[in-house]
C-alpha cells in the first residue's frame, strides 16, 4: 500500500540570498519521504521589519525555521518567537562555525553574505559556465583541450545536466554526442589535456528516457530506431569500443544522480591530477 504525500511548512529565513538554507533544507527534505516542504523563502533579512514580515507568516502556516542571521538582535528575536509559536528553530550555520571557531581559535568575522563574497573561486565558477555551455552538445570542438572534463555519450545519457553542475564547481567541461553514423570529431582524439569520461546508461532507461521526450515533442511515430533497444544497444556497444580504444573511463548513470556521475568525475579528475604530479 503506497504511504500518501504529506505537507509541512519549511520557513528559510536569510541575511543574504538563501541558496545555502534551501540547499541543506531539500537535501534534508529529500531523506523524509512521503513528506514533501511547502518552502516560504526569506531572503535578505536585515532589518526588524523585514523580520516581522517573516514571524507573521511563520505564525500562520507553522512548521521548521531554518535561519542564516548574523545579526544577534535579529537571530534573538527569531528564537524567541519560535519558542512561543512552540515551533523548532534552528540557525544552520552555527554549530559549523562553533566547530571552526573551536579548533580555530578565532572568532567568526560578522560579515552578512560572506559566503558569496566575489572572490577568485566565484569568478573560475563563472567562467567555466561560460565555456560549458559554449561547448555543449558538441557546438564547439575546436579548442576541446582547453577543457577540464570532456564527456563524451550517445543521447539521453545525462551529459549535459552532469557537464552544468561540474561547471558550477569551477570545472571547465564540454560534452560531444556520440551519434550513429556520424563519426565522432577527430579531435576527441588527439586531445591530452582534458578528462575524456564516456557515460553509458541500460538500453531499457535509455528507451525510456527518449520515448517520454518524444511524447513531450508530439513526435511519437518519428524515428522508430531512437528508441529501438536493439538499436540503441548497438549505439552503447559503439560508445564502449571507442572508450576502449581510448582508453577512456566509462560510467554507467543508469542508477546515478548527477550529484553522483559528478562526483564519480571529480573523484577521476583528482586522482589524474595526483599522478601527474607523481610525475613532475
């Protein structure tokens, strides 16, 4: 008997944008399944009246207070009405920073938003987007060496969202597609200096995935061999040869999140690095 979905209400109260409160509050969400977060999102909390915006819709749809305050009146005041509302209140970062400033010996720098601060790493971040989504679906091949990752695949093997979220990570990565008939750019081989990763998926997850995208594009009679399991099975065994020859590691994203072809990449990616620097 399947369990029916249940809402709760999930206030995410933020001096700055809120990303690091809805990024912790959906990975915490995600482990309490059928409960699913009605999110109320406030972002750029630095005054009492910008507060009390917030404490009153706490107070009519309550539920967990998850908070990022630097400021002590604001972050008081919060806990507070939450204890009188009888509702759970918890500030995210603290027991981080109570653990840093412990071993550190320091005390935090009260800077609202400093984790967004426009350092070196925010503008690496931005670049590699850039060149992501410049190189994506083979576009450019060209300069495929200034790559960090290069992911190679036949369609609907996840290349894209993965090449996107390693971007956001600073990782330069283009992705080419690897379709039938059509040799794959000499470049791919000639390349050294990226990581060439090859991803692969089942045949039925592959039929699958391209069988709802052709229900999405109304095309449900084009091309009977793009969903064809034999057909793209031939397509697989094409992509695994080539890995091969190359000698180009293979992942299978078939039971994956991208989350975790990603970190399978970076986990690759490091591993490179260490060994060409047990070379110099």
């Amino acid at each position: 008997m399947e369990q029916q979905e249940s809402y709760f209400h999930l206030h995410l109260v933020s001096d700055a944008t809120g990303e690091t409160l809805i990024t912790v509050g959906r990975a915490a969400s995600a482990r309490y399944s059928p409960f699913s977060p009605v999110e109320h999102v406030f972002p750029l909390v630095r005054t009492q009246k910008q507060l009390d915006r917030a404490i009153a819709e706490i107070e009519t749809a309550p539920g967990i207070v998850l908070y990022t305050l630097v400021d002590r009146e604001l972050s008081s005041r919060l806990e507070q009405k939450c204890r009188e509302f009888g509702i759970p209140c918890l500030s995210v970062l603290q027991p981080v920073l109570s653990l840093f400033q412990s071993y550190l010996g320091a005390e935090t720098a009260a800077q609202v938003g400093a984790q967004h601060t426009l350092d070196a790493q925010y503008f690496k971040r931005i670049d590699a987007m850039n060149f992501t989504m410049m190189h994506d679906d083979g576009q450019i091949v060209d300069d495929l060496d200034q790559a960090d990752v290069v992911l190679v695949g036949i369609s609907r093997t996840s290349k894209t969202p993965t090449a996107i979220y390693l971007a956001n990570r600073g990782i330069k990565t283009a992705n080419v597609p690897l379709v039938p008939s059509i040799p794959p750019p000499p470049q791919l081989a000639t390349i050294a200096n990226p990581l060439v990763v090859a991803l692969i998926a089942s045949p039925e997850r592959i039929s699958q995935i391209r069988q709802n995208r052709m229900l999405g594009l109304n095309a449900v009679h084009a091309a009977d061999t793009y969903v064809d399991r034999q057909a793209i099975a031939e397509e697989l065994a094409f992509t695994k040869r080539l890995a091969s020859r190359h000698n180009w590691p293979l992942i299978d994203v078939t039971r994956r999140s991208i989350e975790e072809t990603a970190a399978a990449i970076v986990s690759l990616l490091n591993d490179r690095r260490r060994e060409r620097l047990g070379h110099d």
